[in-house]
C-alpha cells in the first residue's frame, strides 16, 4: 500500500492523517520510481528511485508546503496522464471557496454564510453586494443606500455616474461623427452647416499638437536606445494564427467561415442561385437611397462613379469551392451556403458591391482542367506536384523552364502565366517543394522576375504549406545552376519584406529580387481588406518603378485561391484607371482560362469585391511625401472645413459598412460590465487583450484591445484609464506582455477619477496594487505639456525588477489613444515608404476601435510634423 498526507487551505479539512489505497502488486510500486504526486498539476513530491529492498509502504509529505486543489493525483510526470485509475483522490472545498477546482473565492454571502460548494450561490447577500453568489459589488447609489441584492440595480446614483448599476462615469458622448471628431454631445449649441464652434481652442490645440509630437519622438528614442545591438537578422515565419486575432488568446478562436467548406459539383436547382444574398451576414446594411428589387436582374458590374449595370442572367455558386485547394485540396467537403436576402437593393456603390459578390454570379465560371494538362501528369512531374492531380498548369499556358542538360534537363514547373491588362503578365505558381526548389529559382532568373509575392506560410494548422526556398540575411546558397544571397530583411505587421542578390552560378550581371511575404492570411479565410489592400499597394508601387517591367511572380501554396484573389485584385484597378466599369466576372473567368481554379472559394470570390472596393475607394488618398505640401499649401485649421478632408472622411464613415460587426460578450458579461469606464466603447472579442497574470479573486478581462502598427500585427494595446477598483488591472497588462512603455494620453488630473492614478507620483514613492510594487525611479518634466516618468516594477509571482516608462491613458481608451496610433503610422510609413495616407491609417484602426476620430485634426498633427521636420532638417 501507499501512503501519503497532503495538506491545503482549499480543502474543507487538513490530510493530517494518511489515507489509503487499494493493495497493488510490487512490480507496480517499483514503477512509481520517479513518478510524482501533484495537487491539482502542481508537483508536490517527486519519488526517489525505488530498488527491490524498499518496503512496498510508502509515506509521503509534501515539500512543497500548502497548496491549493482539490485532485490529488499521481502520475508518471506532471506533464502527462494518471498513473492508474483510481490513484487519485477528490477532495472538498472549504468554507469560503467553491467551484471544480477549490479557486473561486464566496461572495459575501450574508452574516459569513458559507456558499454553495458547487455553484457559489448564496442564500441571502450582506449589504453592499448582488449577484448569484454575491460577488458583485454595488455601484455608486445616492445616500450609501445599497442596491437590489438581484440585479445591482439603484433607485438613485451619486452625482457623475448613470443608472441602472451606479458603476459607469457620465462622459459625452458622441452621437454625430464630424470631421473635427465631436458631435452633438460634444457642442449641442453648434446646429448650423458652416464650421463647427470649437469647445476648446487658441493655445490649448497647439500645445497639443506638441504633446503628440514629442510623444512620438520620445518612444521612438526609448526603442531605438534599447533595441540597438540586438535587432535579429532574420525573423522565422511559421504560422501565424488569426489574423484579425493572431490574437493569442487562448479563449477566442478563429470561428471557420461557414463558406469554407468546398462545393465539387453543380447543384440542379437553379432558382436558389437566382436570389440576391448578403456578402457577410453580420454587416449592417445602408439606410440611404432605397428603390425596390427587380425580379431579374442580377448586379454584377458596379461603374467606378457608383453606377450599376444589371446583367439579366441567372446563375449559380455551383462551380465555386469553398475551400482553397491550397489549402487543404484532400479534405474537400461539400457544403451549400446560399441564403436569400430579405431587403431591397441600394443605389449605394459599397452596398451593391458586395451584393454583387453574393448573387451567384460564378455558375458559368469554370471549374476544374478546362484543357490539356498532359506535362503535369507525366510520371516524372508528378512528384513536383504539390497535390497531385487536381491542380496543374495547362500545357498551353504553363512557364516552360529552359536548360537541356545535367539538372536543368527537366522544363517542367508547376507555374502559369496568367494574362493581366493591357499586356501586363503574371506568373502563378504552387508553392515551391523540396525537389522544385532549383525549378523555382531557374525560373526567377529565366523570366526576369525582380518582386515575388508569398501569400502563405511555411505552416498553417499543422500542414506543410511550401519550403522555406530562401537564404537567410548574410547567407548565400546555391539552388540548381542559381545563386542566391540573403541582403534585407524588414518585418511589417502583415508582412515580411526579404531582399536577394540573384546570379547565374559561374559569374555573370546579378539582379535584386524582392520577395513580399504576406504572413496573416488566416487558414480557410480571408484576411480584412484593408490589410491585404495595403500590402497590394506595397508591392504595386515597387513593382511599377522598375525600368523594365516583368511579370510579377505571385504563389500561395496551391498557386490558385490566394494567389488568383491577390492577381484579380491587381487587374481590376488596372483596368479602373483605363475604363469607367471593373467586370470582375470576366477577370475570374479569363483568368481560369490560363490556370485552374482560379480564386478557389465563394468567401474569396466575395472578398475579392471587398478589395477592389476598399482599393477603389482609397485610390487617392496616398500622397507622395513631395507633394503634400502642395496638395495642402495653407494651415490645415482643425476646426475648419476642408473639401478633400471632409470627403475623405465621409468617405471613411461610408466604408465601415465593411467592418466586421464586433462582439462585446466579455465586455458584457455581468462580471466584467463594471470594469468599463464607458459602455459606449466596449472592446471587441476578437481583439480583446486578455490578462494572463494570476491575481486571486480577478478574471483576465480588461477593457482593452491590441492594435496592429505599422512594425507589429499586435504592436499595441489600447485601454482606457483605469477605474479605482481595476488599477491592478492594468500593471496585471503591463506584466503579461513585457509592456515597456506607457504613453498617457490626458491631464495628470482628470475629474472625478484623479485618485485613480495607477503610479506613485514622488520619487521613492512606492505603491502596491496586488502583487505588484511599483516605484517611481525618475521624473523629467520635458515641456509644458509632456512628463516623462521611469518606473521600477517588482511581481510577487515573478524574481524580477524591470524599468517601465511612462509618456498613454485616454478617459474612454479610443478617442486620443486612436488618434495616437493613426499619428504613428502616418510618420512611420512617412519614413519607410516616403508617403502619407492618413485614410488608411484610421481604417486600421478602425478595424479594433470602429469610434470616430478627430480626422481633420490629425491632418493637422501631420502637418505640423512636415514642418517641424522641414526646419530640423534645413538646421
């Protein structure tokens, strides 16, 4: 028998006394060497290596004092399963905890009654708190009266808070976007249409304006002064999951598109195909301009000034994938997704663009080989095919690979040209694998190919995708009769942009070839328009200064969804700067004509609408960095009307149609609903920042959400200033993601939250908030408007001491803290890229946070830049 006493203060009483196992055969016992006891996964005592003389009674202590649980268990490591069966022992919570694992603390359950050891319920709550289990506190209620001991909720709330709960601070709100960012909330007397009166002006706007600028400059000198001699040579891409969550979040996953799942073969019921669908189900339609439907017409083309051309015949998604073979071509499935739409069309150019996309216009579209195929079938290609027989490149269209001798004997590639507009050509290719890595690069130097575009990674979910077929940076290699050496390598948040110099071997002229890796293309999805229309123009834009242009290499790992998704997207709004109407039908249905498949699943086809549209729309807000002080001669007055700006941002209201719904579940969960300063801004669930530092009594949730910049696809997390019973919250933020530097955004005192300060404000000064003991090291005042304080963090959960700086808060975690990230990646792609779009930068934005900003306004932080950047550079 075995023998042991385990003690915890989770339990309803102390093991003090052993407790015994069933008998069990030596040979058994003898295994227990180096096995280990754990309550609840914690190690608790490891056994020492057992010989024949050991006697088969073993009496145990834990080494590791107390520790809280309920399963006792023992196993072979703590990493792995039970040991046996019926080795384990379930013990009972104590008075004051509940739940399966003994964690959740009673609320305060009346006169200290203990709770329910199961579902924490409390027969009657002390005054002061609510809830099942009474373990919610009551908000703000007049005349300290308590609130329902149910619901939470007050008759009457203290001055500066809003019923029903007393818990969130009144803040105007704005129910009016303006280009200025305020609304009717902001100045209810301003009801005429000239130029909104400003609430506050004069000295205060441009000491603000200097309060964002030296912001920006001081973080980006605490990066560079940390981040030099240590910047990496290369960054490793594997998968990436979520895109708009790589969001690691364990609780919040990518949910599959339901159009992810393929259609093989037609469906004979042509009538479901004949009825308009909505592009995502989610997305809020327009109000404007109603006209009802016409039986019959089926809206396919949309004319770039807005108009509609109707196209009277029906026809089905049959012939539409709902899956990308390149995804996953040996799991197909068949799924019918064809919903009808219950409203009426719009004579508005974003709403009928994504009806366009949903009308089953792809039945005529071609599907599967349409033509000869007979090299790719050959026995020895076959292994160069990355999914056997179901895509390869037709004979007539296919890159046929010089070289007639030693290795470069075999002119088979898995690549096809593909016709663009006007002349342009395009090759699109398979993913290159282990035996067509030579092929691949044979065929870079052959075709004169300067910009590859990689639509995948290496990985996703598991699964091969294509070779890493590239040196790194400072490596040469040699792939078949191709030289290859690493030069550059730049990490943006979506992608990764690699430099090679490219010779044949033997000496001879070598070139530059860019490779523009896109990393965030989530698994049987669709990236956000804005991301991948963003990384189009990157490319675009390079790959049109070239003296001599050459066809631009795109694959993904199949060389047909993706890469048929990117290649449309780039012939459409060629053709949009030639033609009034882009025909998106025919740019799918020409180009299955030379690879095929081309633009695999309805989600994709869907999507592609989504990227013109949102290409289309933004075609003219990128400006050259020379001449935008000629597009913009005078002062920017952020308080004044300005025809582009304005434009631009009724433009960008009109456009959130295209943002995904968000979901505020956590945000509104009872538990959570007290921790939001606003319910006004709520954080999205799919951008949610969770807490991963354990404090007793505390879930992870945070009002919070991580922002993509122009460096990171989670570079930054927005929050709003903590209330007085969430500043834990925040360092519990801080800790969980190595934060080095806080950028507040406000005044040192703000209203009736000015005790809610979450440092200590005199050097020395130490503050606790949990298990974190903060102090203030330094304090530089640096201007009128800008403190900088330095931070030393200690965690009892953790043997360390790290610096923090301080420079963001915003009151809601939106408004400034927006403004601040869109200011941030203007000046970054200011720098990088020697262009301004600042429309782009608050779709970003908007993608997480989809409130208002203060548009004119930040044209005006940005203009303010140019010259401040002017009369240092002219010093």
């Amino acid at each position: 028998m075995v023998f042991f006493s385990a003690s915890s203060n989770h339990v309803r009483e102390e093991l003090n006394s052993s407790m015994k196992w069933r008998d069990i055969p030596w040979e058994d016992v003898r295994r227990m060497s180096e096995r280990v006891i754990t309550v609840d996964g914690v190690e608790c005592y490891r056994f020492p290596n057992l010989t024949n003389e050991d006697p088969r009674k073993q009496t145990v202590n834990c080494t590791q004092g107390v520790l809280n649980g309920t399963i006792v268990r023992l196993a072979r490591d703590r990493n792995t399963g039970q040991y046996g069966g019926d080795l384990a022992i379930n013990l009972c919570c104590s008075d004051e905890y509940w739940g399966n694992d003994c964690s959740k603390r009673c609320g305060d359950c009346h006169s200290g009654a203990p709770c329910d050891k199961v579902t924490g319920y409390c027969e009657e709550c002390e005054a002061g708190s609510y809830g099942i289990n009474c373990s919610s506190r009551c908000g703000a209620c007049s005349n300290d009266n308590t609130c329902n001991h149910v619901n939470g909720s007050c008759d009457q709330c203290m001055e500066n808070f809003a019923l029903p709960l007393c818990k969130v601070a009144v803040t105007p709100s704005t129910t009016t976007a303006r280009p200025d960012g305020a609304g009717a909330g902001d100045n209810a007397a301003n009801t005429g249409d000239g130029p909104p009166i400003p609430v506050i002006a004069g000295s205060v706007v441009g000491g603000v304006v200097f309060l964002v600028l030296a912001l920006i400059l001081l973080v980006f000198l605490i990066r560079r002064r940390r981040s030099s001699g240590k910047k990496p040579d290369e960054v490793r891409v594997m998968q990436r999951t979520d895109v708009t969550t790589d969001h690691a979040n364990p609780v919040y996953q990518n949910v599959r598109d339901p159009d992810s799942g393929p259609v093989s073969r037609p469906d004979t019921t042509d009538e479901q195909y004949a009825r308009p669908t909505a592009l995502v189900k989610p997305h809020p339609l327009p109000r404007s301009k109603p006209r009802p439907a016409q039986a019959g017409h089926m809206y396919e083309n949309v004319g770039v000034n807005g108009e509609v051309y109707p196209r009277p015949s029906r026809r089905s998604t049959a012939n539409m994938a709902d899956t990308d073979a390149g995804d996953d071509v040996d799991a197909l499935e068949t799924a019918d997704d064809t919903r009808a739409a219950e409203t009426a069309y719009y004579n508005d150019p974003v709403y009928m663009t994504s009806q366009a996309a949903t009308l089953g216009l792809d039945r005529n579209l071609p599907y599967g080989h349409q033509r000869d195929h007979e090299v790719g079938s050959k026995e020895e290609n076959r292994s160069k095919n990355r999914f056997n027989s179901s895509i390869l490149p037709y004979d007539a269209t296919r890159v046929v690979l010089h070289g007639n001798s030693g290795p470069d004997s075999n002119d088979y590639i898995n690549a096809s040209y593909v016709r663009g507009f006007s002349n342009k050509t395009y090759i699109a290719a398979q993913g290159p694998k282990t035996n067509s890595v030579g092929d691949f690069w044979r065929m870079v130097w052959q075709e004169k190919i300067t910009h590859i575009v990689m639509l995948t990674n290496l990985k996703e979910a598991g699964k091969n995708k294509c070779v890493e077929y590239w040196p790194r940076k400072g490596k040469h290699c040699k792939y078949s009769s191709v030289d290859v050496t690493g030069l550059e390598v730049e990490q943006r948040a979506d992608c990764v942009i690699r430099t090679f110099d490219v010779k044949r071997s033997g000496g001879g002229p070598s070139r530059h070839v860019t490779q523009y890796h896109y990393v965030t293309w989530p698994d049987h999805s669709v990236p956000t328009a804005t991301a991948l229309v963003d990384f189009w123009r990157t490319v675009t834009t390079s790959h049109r200064n070239q003296q001599s242009p050459s066809p631009l290499l795109v694959h993904c790992s199949a060389g047909v969804g993706r890469t048929g998704t990117f290649i449309s997207l780039d012939i459409a709004m060629d053709g949009a700067q030639k033609q009034s109407e882009i025909d998106i039908f025919a740019i799918v249905q020409r180009m299955r004509e030379d690879r095929v498949n081309m633009v695999q699943t309805k989600s994709q086809y869907r999507f592609v609408h989504e990227a013109i549209l949102e290409a289309y729309t933004s075609r003219h807000t990128r400006l050259a960095l020379l001449t935008f002080n000629s597009v913009f001669p005078f002062d920017i007055d952020p308080i004044k009307t300005n025809d582009r700006i304005d434009s631009e941002f009724k433009l960008l209201n009109q456009m959130k149609v295209l943002l995904h719904k968000p979901s505020h579940t956590v945000a509104e969960n009872e538990e959570n609903i007290g921790k939001n300063r606003t319910l006004d801004i709520l954080p999205d669930d799919s951008h949610l920042a969770c807490l991963s530092s354990p404090v007793r009594g505390r879930n992870q949730y945070i009002n919070g959400v991580f922002v993509s910049t122009f460096f990171s696809r989670r570079g930054c997390i927005m929050t709003q200033l903590p209330l007085y019973h969430t500043m834990v919250d925040i360092w519990r933020l801080v800790d969980g993601n190595d934060v080095t530097t806080i950028v507040s955004l406000g005044a040192e005192v703000d209203g009736p939250e000015a005790d809610c300060c979450y440092w200590p404000r005199q050097e020395g000064q130490s503050k606790e908030f949990g298990p974190f003991t903060v102090t203030l090291s330094s304090k530089a005042i640096l201007g009128q408007h800008l403190t900088s304080y330095m931070l030393s963090l200690q965690s009892r959960n953790h043997s360390y001491d790290r610096e923090v700086y301080v420079l963001q808060y915003s009151g809601d975690g939106a408004t400034k803290s927006g403004l601040f990230r869109a200011v941030c990646d203007v000046i970054s792609r200011m720098s990088y890229d020697r262009d301004v779009d600042v429309y782009m930068a608050v779709r970003h934005v908007q993608i997480a946070r989809p409130e208002s900003v203060q548009y004119r306004y930040l044209y005006h932080v940005i203009q303010e830049h140019q010259k401040r950047n002017a009369v240092y550079n002219n010093a």
